[in-house]
C-alpha cells in the first residue's frame, strides 16, 4: 500500500510569484526518519526533490529556504556551490556535473501537496 505524507498548502506556503521562482525547505516525518525536502514552484508547477546534493549527501541549504543562486535562477549547494537547474534537479555546473537533484514523486490534491513514499 502507498503511504502519502503531507508536505505544504502551496497557495498559503509558496505563493505564486508569477515567472518568480519560489523555493522552500520542508520536513516530512516518513515514521521515525525526517525527510528533508525542497518544493520548487515556477508558476503553477510544482516540483519535489530531495534536500541532498548528489555530490556529498549533504542538504544545499544553509540558512532556512536559502536554496538559489544570487541571481535566484538556480538552486545552488551552500556547501561547494554545485548548481541545479530548479525544473528536472540536472547539475550544471561543479563537481556534480552529469548527476541530479532526487526528484520525488507528489501530487496536488484540494489544495495539499502530497509526498506519495
């Protein structure tokens, strides 16, 4: 059977922003292990991945919801500065390069976005 967690109210927790790119950082408890996600938003699409960088496991953020470049384009690692491309999670640029972003399965269902495990 499929478990479906809960991630975000999209319209209250990343408001459309028009062509803006709107990137937030959520945790979902899959029953014991917190799972650390990004949920990319660029217009009306929504996109999950995993909080990881494919490079070194660690999460790409280091501050609360600091995941883009300083153009706010991509998504950049804190760590090396590995950058995503915030649609399909590709590397683009650093050590990475080749590797992804692990984007996860979701769906939009009255309003919650869902993480299907």
């Amino acid at each position: 059977m499929t478990k479906v967690l809960r991630i975000c109210e999209p319209a209250r927790d990343l408001p459309v922003g028009g062509e803006e790119i709107v990137v937030r950082g959520f945790q979902v408890d899959t029953g014991g292990e917190m799972l650390e996600l990004i949920v990319v938003r660029h217009g009306n699409d929504l996109t999950v991945f995993k909080n990881a960088c494919p490079h070194t496991g660690v999460v790409l953020n280091w501050l609360p919801d600091q995941f883009l470049d300083v153009e706010g384009v991509l998504l950049q690692c804190a760590t090396h500065g590995a950058l995503f491309d915030p649609r399909n999670g590709n590397c683009l640029r650093g050590p990475c390069v080749g590797q992804a972003l692990h984007r996860l399965p979701a769906r939009l269902e009255e309003g919650v976005l869902y993480l299907e495990d």
